[in-house]
C-alpha cells in the first residue's frame, strides 16, 4: 500500500527568489521613470515596473494554475501551501479532461476553454512526457460481478483488456473530445515551471490569517507568526475552505471523499488508451455503482468511485481509505479485466482524497465582497484537474487587470451568496484584523 506521494518538493520554510522580481532592480525603474518615455498606462507595463505582490494559499491544481499565470502576466507571487505541492486531491484525481461534458450548464465555457487550454499548456511544457497528457477514447459500460467471472472480449467496440462480462458499450468521447493527465504530475510540473521561469516563490506554511486594512487586503499571516505582506491574496484552499471563517461565514464548501487504487498490470502494453465510465452491478445485489477508469501512459491504470460526505481532517497526510471501499474497487477491477486481477498486477496506491463541493454545484471565482484584492477560487468538485488551468488564467486577468477575458466569471463570484451575508457582515463589522 503506498498513500505517500513522494518527497516534499520544497522543505519548510524554503525561499526560491523571485527572478523576474529580481532583475527589475530599483535602478531600472529609475533609469525608466526619468526617462523621456510616457508613464505606462497598460497594466502589462505597470506590471513589468511595478510587479504586483499576490501571495496564492493552497498548492492543489487550482492553486498552482492561479500562480503559474500571475507570474506570466508578471505578478511577483509567492505560493503558500502547509504541506507540499498536490498532496491532496490534485495529486490523487483521475485527470480525466472533457472538452464538452458541462456545455449547456454555466460551468460549460469554463470547461472548454479551459480543455483548449490544456492542449496549448501541453505544447508548451511537453505534456505526453512531463504529465501524461494524452487524448482518449471514452466509453460507459456495464459491468456485472458473478463468482465465475468468465474472460473473453465481448464485442468489437470494447477494448480487448477489458475482457470480464462487460455490456452495452456506448460511446461517450473520441481523441477529440477527451483527454487526460496525471494530476500529480501535471501540478508538480507547472510549480516547477512557475519556480524556473517565472520567479514563483513556494513558501511551506500553514496560513492563518488574512490581514486587512481599511477594507483592503495588506497580506497573510501564517502559523509560527511569519508574515507576507501583499497586495492581492488569492484563497485556493479546496475543501479545506471551510476551516477558514473568512470563507465559510459567507459560503458553505463540504468535502466528498472519495476513493480510488492505483494498478500497474504485468503486461502494460495490452492496456489501450480508453477511458472507461462503469455501471457496476455487485454480485450479492444492492445498488449499482459508477467507478471510473483510467489507464496511463505510465502503464498504470487507476480506478476511482465509492464516495461520501465526510468532515476532512486538518492533515491531508490523515485521509484514509475505508478499506470496504478499496476492496469494492478492487472487486471492480477484477471484474472489469483479467490483466487487473491479483497476482497479474502490482499494488501502487489504494487511497482517499476530497472533492471541495459548494451548495450550489459551482466553483466560487472572484473577488471576496468588502475585501479589495482578497480572492477566492474553490469548489471545483469533480472537475478541478480539467477546470484549473482556465481558472487560473482567468484569475491571473482578474488580478491584474480588474476583469477576465477568457471567461465570464459573473456567475461563479462569491458574491451570489447572499443568504449568508448577515452572518458574513456582522464578522466583517467585527473584524479589524481578520484571524482564520
Ligand atoms: C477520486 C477523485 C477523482 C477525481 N478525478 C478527477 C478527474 O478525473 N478530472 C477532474 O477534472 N477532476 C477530478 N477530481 C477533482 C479534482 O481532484 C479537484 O477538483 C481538484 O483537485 C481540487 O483542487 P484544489 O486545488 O481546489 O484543492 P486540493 O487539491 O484539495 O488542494 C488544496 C491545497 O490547499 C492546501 N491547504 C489547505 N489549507 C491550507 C492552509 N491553511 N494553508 C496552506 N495551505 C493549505 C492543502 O494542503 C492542499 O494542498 C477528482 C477528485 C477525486 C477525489
């Protein structure tokens, strides 16, 4: 069993200076501002003088998007995260992307752009190599366990490893419309990428508080008394929201955990590239369940499903699998393929982790209201590894230039919340200072 995803990126307390901060020395803007040229009146320009200061809180997806695209647009940011970079569920989520699979829903434009998205970051970071970003086939099937689970392909549109009692296969995306990723991989990835070649500073520590003043964000203070001052705050602490009253006075985030196990088959190279959505029918009957599967190029394949709406502990390193609800993966996965069965694949991960729900069904993007410069980007649900990267560009817009192109974030701002703002503003009247 390994629930550990590896060595910490950047140990306690670490300082990864800022490059592009740094070369803007005070003498360069010196030399600028007595010059004959204009003052910069585009805030591309304003930015390259005069970086903007953004402390981002959480190093999950949404997090490390947010400061990937600050720093591209010139913000000097410094990433905050308590323990390491996609320790949670950005670092144990399928990665499954879909192009199409919110149209017609207000999460839709946010979901294709930020798909295309992925494709362009693909390009630019080498993704099949750096992250396993790869386009899929994607199918539903019905599975039903019995004792004797007969082997044998059934039809010519399932793939031939899926060769337990699989029914009635229906096509639900093509190389066009889906994809993936290896979520920890992608992360960890685009942090380095933000450290190398846009001066992000990660900072391991535990945020406390927000500091305000007159109305206005002034910075962060995190556990042990360090302070980072900062003109823009952005919160992208997934479930973990809740645990900040900041957050949770005016919205509710819940957390659903969720399951999943990580095989590596003997024979790799019979596991096709097709994504997998079950209707799993348990042999000693009670309800059907949907797991999800998703084979990788790095010749694992990872099962997902088996969740509930569970309080989240403080430490991400303290989420436990129900071992009833490995188990039942494991049942799936056995069912499913006789290349997943014991003794014909290894063990890699058997695993828990939280989706950040909100009442709503939909992510929390934008600005914190009475609080200029504080902001929040949450509750992505089931779809925060597909939904990161547009979340984190259009944040990155709303930051420095006070509006978002890319998507319309109207509908996911904070501010739709206002039947907790009785609550939401009694705390803000109290609060000079405001502690988490
Ligand atoms: C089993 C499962 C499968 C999934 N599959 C998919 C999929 O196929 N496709 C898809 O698009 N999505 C998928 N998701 C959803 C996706 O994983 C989440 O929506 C996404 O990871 C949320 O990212 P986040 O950055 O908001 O939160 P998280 O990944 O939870 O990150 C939050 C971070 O904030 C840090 N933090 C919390 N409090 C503090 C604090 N006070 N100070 C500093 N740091 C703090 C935490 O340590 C953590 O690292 C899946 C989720 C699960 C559970």
């Amino acid at each position: 069993m390994n629930l550990t995803v590896g060595a910490p990126l950047f140990s306690l307390g670490s300082v990864l200076r800022p490059t592009r901060y740094n070369r803007i020395s005070i003498s360069a803007v010196t030399i600028i501002q007595s010059s004959s040229s204009p003052s910069p009146s585009s805030p591309m320009e304003e930015q390259q003088q005069h970086p903007k200061r953004v402390v981002v809180c959480g190093g999950g997806v949404i997090g490390v998007c947010t400061a990937y695209f600050l720093a591209k647009k010139g913000a000097a940011v410094t990433l905050v995260e308590k323990y390491e970079v996609a320790c949670a569920a950005s670092g144990k989520a399928g990665g499954f992307l879909a192009l199409d699979w919110c149209d017609g829903g207000p999460v839709g434009p946010l979901a294709r752009a930020s798909f295309n998205l992925h494709r362009a970051l693909s390009e630019e970071l080498d993704g099949l190599q750096s992250y396993g970003f790869r386009a899929l086939t994607t199918l539903s099937l019905t599975l039903t366990e019995s004792n004797n689970t007969p082997y044998g392909s059934r039809s010519s549109s399932v793939p031939s490893w899926a060769d337990g009692p699989a029914r009635s296969p229906r096509s639900l995306g093509t190389r066009e419309t889906t994809a993936q990723v290896h979520p920890q991989l992608f992360t960890r990835t685009l942090i380095n990428k933000a450290v190398e070649n846009y001066g992000v500073e990660v900072v391991i520590g535990k945020l406390e508080r927000v500091e305000v003043e007159g109305g206005g964000v002034r910075g962060v203070g995190l556990e042990g008394g360090r302070v980072i001052d900062a003109e823009a705050v952005v919160l992208a602490l997934g479930p973990w929201s809740s645990k900040l009253d900041l957050l949770s006075s005016l919205f509710r985030v819940y957390g659903l955990k969720a399951h999943s196990i990580v095989l590596e088959p003997k024979q790799p190279g019979a596991i096709t590239p097709h994504a997998l959505f079950l209707s799993f029918y348990p042999s000693q009957g009670g309800r059907p369940l949907d797991p999800e599967v998703y084979p990788r190029p790095t010749g694992e394949v990872y099962i997902c499903g088996m969740s509930a709406e569970e309080e989240i502990p403080d430490n991400p390193e303290q989420i436990w699998g129900d071992p009833e609800s490995i188990r039942m993966l494991k049942r799936v996965a056995k069912t499913l393929s006789s290349h997943l069965g014991e003794g014909e694949a290894e063990m890699k991960a058997e695993q828990a982790c939280f989706l950040p729900c909100t009442d709503d069904g939909l992510p929390v993007i934008g600005e914190i209201p009475g609080i200029k410069g504080c902001y929040v980007a949450t509750g992505h649900s089931c779809w925060g590894i597909l939904n990161a990267p547009a979340t984190g560009a259009a944040m990155a817009e709303l930051v420095i230039d006070g509006h978002s192109s890319i998507v319309d974030l109207k509908q996911f701002s904070p501010a739709r919340f206002d039947k907790r703002r009785k609550a939401y503003d009694d705390y803000m009247s109290n609060a000079k200072s405001l502690f988490a």
